[in-house]
C-alpha cells in the first residue's frame, strides 16, 4: 500500500520490519503486564490508602490509642444506625424491634466475630448518648474481629440481622466508608475512561474529518496507558511505590489527554509533509525531526515535573509522581508505534480526506490575536469584564470532608448523614485529645486537672460536648466535687 510512495524497496523493508518488532513488543509486554496485574481494587485497598507521615501529631495519636487497646488495629468498628425514616420519634413497637436485633446480635456474637458491643440497653448514661433527643435514632457500636472475613463481607453478614420493616438500618463507620470510597473512585475511573475515549473520539474525527486517525491514536494511548498501569501496579505490590486511591486518575486525565494533543501534532505534521509531495519514509522522518523533537521535549517536561512529586511528603502528591512512568512510556509509544501505522497506512490514515495542506489558520483566533497586539487595553478590560463573574461567585469556603467524595447512594455515607441530623455536631467523627504522661493519671491531682481540661475545651466555641474520665456522660458527676462532698 505504501510503496508507490517511496523511494527504494530495501529501505521500506528494513523500515518497516523494524517497527513491525516494535508493534510485536508492545503487544507482547501488554498482555503479558495484563495478565500479571494483581487486583487493582484490593491494591488500593492494601496500599493505596492517603496517609501522613509518622512524625504528625495525628498518627502520633494514634500510636497512643493502640497502645491502650491492643486490638485496635485488629477489629473493625460498625456503627449500626435505626432511623424511623420520618421525622417522627420511634414507636414502642419498632423500638422492640431494634432491640430484639440487638438480642440476635448478642446471641451470635461468636459466629458473627463480635468482640465487643455498646447499646443503649446498656445503662442510662449510654442511652443517653446512642438515643438522639428527638426519638428518632438509635445507635449500635459493634466491634468485629478483623479475621472474620473482609469488611464487606462482614457488613453483608450484618445486614441479613439487621434488616427490619417500617426502621431504615445502615451500617456505617470508618472502615465501611473507606471502602465505599474505594468503590465509589474505581467507579468514577470506569466513567472517566468511557468519558475520554468518547471526547478525545469526538475531538479528533472534527480535527481530521477521518475515522482512521482516531482509532490510530486511541491504540497508541491506550496501550501507553495499559503498559504504565501494569508497571505501575507491579512497582507498588512488590516495592511498595506510593500510591493513590487517585493515581489511576490521574493517569487517565493525564495520559490521554497529552497523548492526544501530542497525535495532533504529529498527525498534523505529518499530514503536512504528504502534501508538500513527499515519499511516506521521507514524511515520517521529516515529522519526527520537527513535531518528534518538540513531543520529546514536553514529555521530558512534564516526566520531571511528575517525578519531582515522588519528594513531596503528603502521599496524595507522592502517588501522583506515578504519571511520570505513564508518561515516559508514553513517550516510547509515539515514536515507535506511530511510523509503523504512518508507513502502511500512509495517506489512507487520513481517509477520505484528499486535501493534504496540514492545518490552516484559523480566523476567529487570527482575528482576537490581532486585536490583542494592536489594542491591548481593550483586550486586558474585556477579559476584566469576562473575570467579574467568577470573582463574585467565588465563596473561598475550602471543605476537608472527604465524605463528599463518595457518593449519596451508599449505605455508610447515608448512616453518617443521619447521625449527623439527630445527633450533636462531630458525634459521628469526634476530635480526640490523648494525655500521655510519665506518671499514673489515676489520682486526684491528675483527676482534678483532666477535669479542669475538659471544663476549658467544653467552654470553647463550637464544642458540643466533651466526654472524658471525670465526665464519662459529658455531664458532671456531683459527687466528685468538694461542695457536693462537703454537703454531704
């Protein structure tokens, strides 16, 4: 096919076989990276979690809390939620119901792998805090040994006991909505993928008026893709590289988006340089003499961008450093696997369109670009008056609740939307504050302090209650103050 475009058979050969072993390897390492890929979905979930390092104060913290409780680290915690749905307060009926739950809960806890339970069948203290004020909510603590299965299959096993006619039930807690965040992120990739494919699809059948240039440049980038998330995927299961809930994100924002423009250059080049009458060899070296060299140069650019990443201490930031190894092979692909579809398909890439002049200028941005040299005042305040909107819109109100993320439909953000609707602000997240100290805290002097502490915190603005080891029920207990003692 591409022969009576070029000048000496031998050269075309040796061309062509040579990229042909290209096109071979990729194929060869794609499948081979496919198969070897471990689950990406229990990647994330094994070491892809955001974490800050060691040295700040909320992982120190946490170093603390597992010290007094040897089994944190070793169960789950499930907050089981009963909501009467409305706005009305439970019904005696339906509040026999819970409790008979509760009952069968207790009852099985040794199948179930309950290690421990709070319920508001407790005592009055703990009903106080598991029953909201308005009646309409109450809540169940359940700690579960981590042994007993995955936290979703243990939240499955929950819910076929905690299902109940006319209560609205959820579980919810830290673990489950981690993992509906896993969920909802694997999800939103899938729409992200099917998005870019259909857009970038879109965008290059209007740049090229041709059905073959868009499935060319979807090749080379999802096999770039494809190649780098295997690499990446093998990288952090055997060396444990950073890595992201949002890595394979970003990889696909990033990959095909400047794989796509990179293809326009060198398709549009290329297109160019079969219209000014040269041979396809000739015309694919020549492209790669000019738009290669400047794709070569982004990509170092952006590759040292990304690397630079991999410095960062958050491990969002140090994940995303990644795309750099997306990037270099992204690199590798355009330049080894476009000149084999350049020499055969040659001018058919570009079917049916005949005309080959490359791009042509376009008016409109002739017209602004001129406008903008001869009067540039007018453009700044156009732009000005372009911005004012956005200015005035913007409320600089920054959010750090990762619940946003996961979306309304699952089950563990629902059980914290309605604790957070019946209950006290932060009841479903409270903040901790841990003492440590080098002598014993459990004496009166080391009491009367704490409770001094918690008198302070209580009297902060914002702070809805403050339970501690003087006041277990956030309230005062009468009887350890001297004008209660004295009285008595």
């Amino acid at each position: 096919m591409f022969i009576p475009f070029i000048k000496g058979e031998n050269k075309v050969k040796r061309f062509v076989n040579w990229h042909t072993a290209s096109v071979a390897f990729w194929t060869a390492i794609t499948i081979l990276l496919l198969v070897m890929m471990p689950n990406l979905d229990q990647l994330v979930r094994d070491k892809g979690q955001i974490t800050i390092p060691d040295h700040f104060e909320s992982n120190i913290a946490n170093e603390m809390m597992n010290e007094m409780d040897g089994n944190e680290g070793e169960r789950y915690e499930i907050i089981v939620v009963f909501n009467s749905g409305h706005d009305k307060a439970l019904s005696k009926s339906q509040i026999v119901q819970i409790e008979q739950v509760i009952n069968r809960l207790t009852q099985k806890h040794s199948s179930l792998g309950i290690t421990d339970m709070v319920t508001h069948m407790d005592n009055e203290e703990v009903e106080g805090q598991l029953v909201s004020e308005d009646g309409t909510t109450i809540l169940t603590q359940i700690y579960i040994n981590q042994n007993q299965g995955t936290i979703t299959e243990v939240a499955n096993q929950l819910y076929e006991m905690i299902e109940l006619d006319g209560v609205d039930s959820y579980l919810t807690g830290n673990e489950l909505v981690v993992e509906d965040f896993i969920q909802s992120t694997q999800d939103g990739i899938k729409k992200t993928e099917a998005i870019s494919i259909v857009f970038i699809l879109v965008i290059l059948i209007l740049v090229f008026k041709s059905p073959i240039v868009p499935v060319v440049s979807l090749l080379s980038v999802g096999v770039s893709y494809l190649v780098s998330l295997g690499l990446i995927s093998q990288l952090v299961d055997h060396f444990d590289y950073p890595f992201s809930n949002f890595t394979q994100v970003f990889l696909v924002v990033i990959l095909f988006g400047i794989g796509t423009d990179y293809n326009i250059l060198l398709f549009t080049r290329f297109k160019e340089e079969l219209g000014q009458g040269g041979d396809v060899l000739s015309s694919i070296k020549n492209t790669y003499k000019t738009a290669g060299r400047t794709v070569v140069y982004s990509g170092i650019a952006v590759f040292i961008g990304f690397i630079a990443l991999i410095l960062a201490e958050f491990q969002l930031y140090r994940a995303s450093s990644a795309v750099a190894i997306g990037v270099l092979v992204l690199v590798l692909a355009l330049v080894t696997l476009n000149p084999f579809f350049m020499a055969v398909l040659g001018k058919t890439m570009f079917w049916p369109s005949k005309r080959f002049e490359g791009h042509s200028t376009n008016k409109l941005w002739g017209y602004l670009s001129s406008v903008s040299v001869l009067r540039p005042v007018v453009a700044i305040l156009f732009v000005l008056i372009l911005s004012v909107p956005f200015i005035f819109k913007y409320s600089n109100v920054l959010s750090y609740n990762d619940l946003q993320e996961v979306d309304d439909s699952y089950a563990s953000k629902q059980g914290i939307q309605v604790i957070e609707e019946h209950f006290a602000p932060g009841f479903s997240s409270p903040a901790k504050l841990i003492l440590n100290s080098a002598e014993a805290l459990d004496n009166a002097e080391a009491l009367q302090a704490i409770d001094e502490l918690t008198e302070t915190i209580e009297n902060v603005d914002g702070i809805s209650k403050v339970y501690s080891v003087t006041r277990p029920a956030a309230e005062k207990i009468d009887d350890l103050y001297l004008n209660d003692q004295t009285d008595t």
